[in-house]
C-alpha cells in the first residue's frame, strides 16, 4: 500500500491535508483528506485514518498551532473520518468536537468522547466561531444518517465529506487535474457506491435537495475523497450530482476481482 499525506494551501485561511491511498498494481487509489481552516477559532474537519495517525498529527500542526485548534467538526461517523479522533481531543486539547447525538449513540464502544468537549449540530443548525457562522446541511447524497456538510458563507467554503468524491489512478489537489471523462465517471460510479439507494429516490425530490447545495454560493467544494472543485467545476459537480440517481447503482467488485487481486500481489510478491 502506497500512501502519502502533506498539507496544501487551497485559500487564503484553508489547507486541505491532502492524503493518498494506494494498492501498489491497483488501477485507482483512494483520496482520505481532512481541512484545517485558520479561522479566529481554528478548525479542523474530520481526523482521517489511524493508519495516517503521526502523519496526519504533524501534517495538522504544521498549518495550525495544537493549543489553537478551537473545534473538530465532524461530518459524520465513518472510520475514514473519526479515525483520529480520540488522538485529536488529547492532540488538541481546547478543541470542541462538533458531533451529534447520533454520532455519539454509533460510535458507543468505539470512541469515548466527553460530553463536556462537544456540540450536538444537526442538518440546518449553525455554529459561531467567533469571526463567522458555519452552516450545517444534509447533503443529498450520504452513507450515513449523521452526515453534514459544513458552509462557511463568508467565504464561500465547503467541507463537504464524501460528497463530491471520485476516485483516480493519481492523487489531486484540483479537478481540472483530473481528464473530465474519468472524473466525471467516477464522481457517477462514486456517488452510486456511497449512496446504492438513490435509484429509489423521488427525483423531484431529489434535484431540490441538489438545488440546496447549488444555491449556497459555493466558491471553494473540498471533501475527502476526491478533488477540490473551483470556478466551473462547482457546477460540473453539481450537474454530475443531478445524474446519479438515473444512473443507478454501479455493480461493486465482486470475488472474481478479490481472486484477481490476490493472485496478481502473490506474482508480484
Ligand atoms: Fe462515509
Ligand atoms: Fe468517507
């Protein structure tokens, strides 16, 4: 498994800390980022996996001061975005994490986290950080029930979480980096994986909840799996976004690409 992580700059007050995940012969590899955004009261969004943990710490303290990190907002409770968590709360010890009763109730057994040193925000609450107010909405798309993405309107940035992901033979900061017809295929086949239900879903329905995200004013989509969306990208996203649930679920590897797997590592052993 190759594997890097390395903060970048993708505004004036935010970095995308920016990992990489790959299968040494596989053909696309898996981005697993986070964001620190260096606001008055700093944030970060999402801690990653523990695999990245050393890494991903040194990465976050390189662009922010650990004493500074004023909040850990959290955009739902899958292991690629807590992964870090327990270490985070000790790492940065004035932090509040910004979770949910969910988020709590499913990670019981898992994650300890001390009533005292959280928020509870549900889609639709928002939060004051002291120089500006982050907005917290379900997005349309999401592989689990406490899922929110956070809007920072004063600037026009999004941490979107899985929403938005796509994955690539390479790792990118920015989406013009991607060829349009692969990121447009899989930001599709991605979408239908992390949401295999939304060829159930009212349609009409559906487009209104894109309509939300279209209408926020986005100036800067970052997210975990994928590619930062700027300028035009943002709506080339949103328009992918509008065609998943016509497009369906995207069959998933099966055990023919396990054995497949396991015989091409056993050659290249
Ligand atoms: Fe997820
Ligand atoms: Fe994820």
């Amino acid at each position: 498994m190759n594997q890097f992580i390395r903060p970048v700059q993708i505004t004036p007050e935010a970095h995308l800390i920016q990992s990489f995940w790959k299968e040494h012969d596989a053909p696309v590899g898996v981005h697993v980022n986070t964001m620190v955004l260096a606001s008055r009261q700093p944030v970060v969004f999402d801690t990653g996996v523990p695999a990245d943990r050393d890494g991903w710490l040194q990465a976050v303290s390189s662009v922010v001061d650990p004493a500074d990190v004023r909040w850990i907002v959290l955009s739902h409770d899958d292991h690629d975005h807590v992964g870090n968590l327990s270490a985070a709360m000790q790492w940065f010890p004035n932090a509040t994490v910004v979770a949910s009763w969910w988020i709590t109730e499913r990670l019981v057994g898992s994650i300890e986290l001390d009533p005292r040193r959280m928020r509870w925000v549900v889609s639709g609450d928002t939060l004051d950080i002291g120089d500006r107010t982050l907005v917290f909405q379900r997005p349309p798309i999401f592989d689990s029930p406490t899922t929110r993405t956070v809007f920072d309107p004063s600037t026009g940035l999004l941490w979107a979480g899985d929403l938005g992901a796509a994955l690539g033979p390479h790792p990118v900061v920015h989406a013009e980096e991607m060829p349009a017809d692969e990121l447009a295929a899989s930001f599709v086949v991605a979408h239908g994986w992390i949401s295999p239900w939304i060829a159930m879903v009212d349609d009409t329905k559906y487009q209104l909840a894109v309509d939300r995200i279209a209408d926020l004013g986005i100036t800067t989509w970052a997210q975990t799996h994928g590619p930062v969306y700027e300028g035009a990208y943002i709506n080339r996203a949103i328009d992918l976004l509008r065609t998943v649930p016509a497009a369906g679920e995207t069959q998933q590897p099966g055990q023919a690409d396990l054995e497949a797997i396991i015989t091409s590592t056993l050659l290249s052993a």
